[in-house]
C-alpha cells in the first residue's frame, strides 16, 4: 500500500472486475469514477496489464492485492523470457541468459515493481525485446511469422502503456532503419563478390 500507484492498480483491477460481472470483458466505461457518473477510462488507459490482473481474481479466486502481486511478478518473469529469446536468438545461450538477469533486475524494473507499483510499465517492459525481436527477424528474413509476431509484439506494447509505446517508439525507428541499413549493405557487398569472382568471358 506504500508503493506509489498501488492503490490505483487495486482501483483499476475493482472496476473493470465490475465490468465483468456485468458480462463486459473488454469494457470502455469505467462505472464509479468521476462521483459515480463512470468515465471511459479503458479508452485512455490501457487495459492489458488490468486485464490479466482479471484473469488472476476472478479465475484463481486471488484478492485485489494479490493479483496486483501476481502481475507484477509475472512480469518481472516474462520480461526475463522475452529478453532471454532476443538475444539468444543472435548471439547465443550465454549472452541471452546474461542479458535476461540483467533486464530482470536492473534498477528500473525494480523501481516499477517495489516502489512505484507501475502495473502498466511493468508489463510493458515484457514486449519491448519482444518487438525488437520481431522487427529483426522481419528484416532478416521476412516472413509471415516474423511479421505477425512484430505487429502483436508492438500492439502489445500500446495496448498496455501509452507512455512507454511514446518513448519506445523513436528508438524502435532507429532499430529499424539501421537493420535496414545493414541489410543493403550486406546485398550490395555479397553482390559485389559475386561479380568479381564470375568468370571473365
């Protein structure tokens, strides 16, 4: 209850729970707020880490509290996995297991998760190297999948926090262009190997 937006993740969990006893599983309309004339809060807010705190107290039966604990740590976890598999996926088991305990317990996610109980960043910090991953194998080799997994990776991320899908944004456009950039550059240099090793005529 010390944590700075702990009692907002309970508030948050409490209303759209009131939603879904209404039948409403993706709801708009918040029904209390604004001295209980509702406001559309799930429009403005995203919704992805509150809906999973759902999952957790209407399925496993936890308290508000609880599945706010839960999220959090779940996604403490889940970031560890997604950043285990980016980097793993080009430079190995070592270094993905490395960077996975690094992304898990750098200051900041921790901060997020002990101090500020920052429910919405927490887990979009999960679909960070999730997207990044996604992005890279587009660009690698393009493909279904990879484009698939990058567009729900990048959703994901505006789905659960508006403020990191801002700040993520730039940097994941300088990503992009410098894969591109290393993409030409490789065509054109195995491009030009096949021309100086061809047999002259």
């Amino acid at each position: 209850w010390g944590a700075h937006d702990a009692r907002h993740d309970v508030s948050f969990i409490f209303q759209y729970d009131k939603s879904v006893q209404d039948g409403i599983w993706f709801p708009r309309w918040s029904p209390d707020w604004t001295f209980g004339y509702g406001y559309p809060f799930f429009i403005v807010y995203g919704p992805l880490a509150t809906f999973v705190g759902e999952l957790f107290h209407h399925f496993l039966g936890l308290g508000y509290e609880a599945s706010v604990k839960a999220v959090l740590a779940l996604s403490i976890l889940a970031s560890g996995l997604a950043m285990y598999g980016f980097v793993r996926s080009w430079l190995g088991r070592n270094a993905g297991l490395v960077a996975a305990i690094a992304y898990m317990t750098i200051p900041y996610h921790l901060v997020d998760a002990y101090v500020r109980a920052a429910l919405a960043e927490s887990v979009a910090l999960i679909f960070l190297p999730l997207a990044l991953w996604g992005f890279r194998e587009t660009m690698r080799r393009p493909r279904l999948a990879a484009i698939l997994g990058a567009g729900v990776a990048y959703a994901a991320i505006m789905w659960t926090s508006n403020l990191v899908a801002m700040v993520f944004t730039p940097g994941l456009a300088v990503y992009v262009i410098a894969l591109l950039w290393w993409r030409i550059r490789d065509e054109r240099r195995t491009a030009a190997e096949g021309r100086s090793s061809a047999p002259s005529l």
